[in-house]
C-alpha cells in the first residue's frame, strides 16, 4: 500500500511529486538509455517507497512497449499443451522474470491463430511471439513478417533457415544416430510411433530413420510406422497392433517418452520384455515430472532439454525485440543415452 495509506498511486501524481514530465518518468521506469542515470535511480526509488503498479495500458500508450511476450497455441494440437509445453513456458518464464517481461499465454481453436496474431499486433499486446509447433509448410511466418512482429520459432519449417529466427533440435541427426544403433544390433524390422509429419520435427525424425535403414541395405516397412498424436494411449494401441503382425518389429523408435510408455505397456500385456524380446528407444525432452536418472536408466533416450529451449527461445526473442539483432539460430544437439531397453535383436543373441 502507498505510503498515507490512499488510493494507488497513478503515473500523473507520480510525476508531480517529482517535478518531472510523464513520458521522462516513464522511460525512467523502464529503463530508456536517454534517461540519465541518476534521474533512472530517483524516479525507480520513490515509485518502490510509494509501491506505484504501472497501468499496462498507460505504459502501452508512454512507451509503444508491452514488455509481453505471446505464446498463440492451436487448441486441436495435444502436442504443443501437454507436459512438453509446460517445460517450455517453465524455462521460458525464467528469462522473462529474469529480464522484466511478462507472458500471455492464447489458447485458440485451430485455424483462429492468424486473426489473434493480427488483434495481438493491431492492440499491441506483446512485444513479440514464440511459434510453436512449425509445420512443414507454415504460413504463420510469412503473417508475422508482414506484421513486421518479432517472432522466434520453436524448431523449423520448410521456409529458407536465414530467413527468420529459430531454436531447434537436430532431429534427423537424433534418430539417425539411433536407428543406426539398432541396426549395428542386428535389427532389421524397426516400427516407427511418430508425431505428426506434417510437423517438421517428426518428418526429420523419419527422414533419419529411413536414411540410416537404406544406408544399411534395409527397406522401412510402411505398415510399422505411424504418425499420429503423441500420447500414451496411441504409443500403447500402435504397438499392440505391431505386435499382433505376422512379422513384428523387434525394435520401435517412439518420438515421445509419452508415446513410448504406452508401448511399453502394450509389450507388457503381449508378454514381450523390453531390451529382450523388443528393443525401444524414446525421444526423451527431460521431462520435469518424469526423471530418467541413474546409472542404468530404464529408457534408451535420446535427451534434449525442452526447458532449456524454451530459455534459449525467450532470450533470443527479448534480443530481437530490445536490440533488433536480425534473424538468429541455434541448433542444439541431443544426448544419446543407452538405458535397459534396448539389447541385440533376437536372432543375433540366438546365434
């Protein structure tokens, strides 16, 4: 409460008692470089001692800034609100907390993301966005650009690398080096539990498997590999449906942890051991709420922190919108992680 104990102190009053302007008080509170320092000080002091809270709109208006940040999220794509993208806005939320901004979070039916995009402009909401969930051919990117709104996406799309900002991980190079594995194992039938390939991020993963197979002399069967949501109960009736197959896999490569224990459950109840009967590898994001630590982990994985992606993506984005540094990427790597279910395939062990 302000000190006298009266109604909250707005930025006209503010002003008086300091014998400044509106607009020079408010870029001092928000840290305007033609400030001088020693006004920045003043003016920061007394807003704390008379616990003065900026008006959003009034800031808006003083400074052409929102210090927001907007994450526009399709209601159909169960990928992009579910645990994955709660460790994202957690490593996110970091930088913004760290660096002054706030979040607004817009959860819209699919096909509505590019009206919201246009009213988040038009109202000036944010400052910026973060895309998610890049499709291979993505129109969003093109709209923000004419909007001429800041964007950083989460992975990529078809459109030229330079042409915008990105932070994604090497997908093609991940399952690659994990279908390489298997088949330096003796496996030849390898099921495929994919997100959807219309997302660029699952159509490298398959590029990778299939690359690595044929490089081995090895054709991939289309009727083990599927693209679909990536969710326990798909991982679990997929690999059901594998498993009852007159020549089922002996391997399966699943592009969530979510997915992957829903075949692990459907190779339980077949009676099939994991690492033994069939071997399975996961896409593992270093989920918050499931750790896989250990000497041995109980998950072959490949390991790619979505939390540090998400600080990753909220610190180029606040660079962009504070510095205009241009478009920038960054293309991290994942961590291949042998754990207990994987082994040779069946026949190899045998012989």
């Amino acid at each position: 409460m302000p000190l006298g104990g009266g109604h909250p102190m707005n930025l006209k009053e503010l002003s008086d008692k300091l014998g400044l302007s509106q607009t020079t008080v408010s870029r001092a509170l928000n840290g305007y470089p033609e400030v001088s320092e020693e006004t920045r000080k003043r003016v920061q002091a007394f807003a704390r001692e008379m616990n003065y809270q900026p008006n959003s709109n009034a800031r808006r208006l003083a400074t052409g800034k929102s210090n927001t940040i907007g994450h526009v999220v399709p209601l159909s794509h169960h990928d992009m609100i579910n645990p994955h993208f709660s460790d994202f806005i957690a490593g996110a939320g970091e930088i913004y907390n760290q660096r002054g901004y706030d979040m607004l979070i817009s959860v819209v039916n699919a096909g509505a993301e590019k009206s919201v995009y246009e009213t988040l402009h038009r109202n000036r909401r944010v400052d910026g966005v973060i895309v998610h969930g890049p499709r291979v051919e993505d129109e969003r990117l093109d709209l923000l650009r004419k909007l001429k709104l800041p964007f950083v996406v989460h992975g990529r799309s078809n459109d030229p690398e330079d042409s915008y900002s990105w932070v994604d991980v090497n997908n093609r190079r991940a399952f690659h080096t994990a279908a390489k594995y298997l088949l330096d194992a003796g496996h030849r039938r390898i099921a495929l539990i994919n997100g959807w390939e219309y997302m660029t991020f699952a159509a490298k993963r398959r590029e990778g498997l299939e690359t690595a197979m044929r490089e081995h002399g090895v054709e991939p069967d289309p009727q083990i590999m599927i693209s679909s949501e990536m969710i326990e109960p798909v991982g679990h009736d997929e690999m059901k449906r594998f498993l009852e197959l007159d020549n089922p896999p002996t391997a399966v490569l699943c592009s969530s942890v979510l997915n992957a224990m829903g075949a692990m459950r459907a190779m339980h109840e077949h009676g099939c051991r994991p690492g033994e009967d069939v071997s399975l590898i996961a896409y593992d994001d270093c989920l918050s709420f499931l750790p896989t630590t250990g000497e041995r982990p109980a998950i072959t994985a490949l390991r790619s922190s979505i939390r540090l992606a998400g600080k990753h993506c909220a610190e180029m984005l606040i660079d962009l919108i504070e510095k205009d540094t241009g478009p920038r990427k960054l293309l991290l790597e994942a961590e291949f992680v042998v754990g207990a279910s994987t082994g040779p395939a069946r026949q190899t062990a045998t012989a």
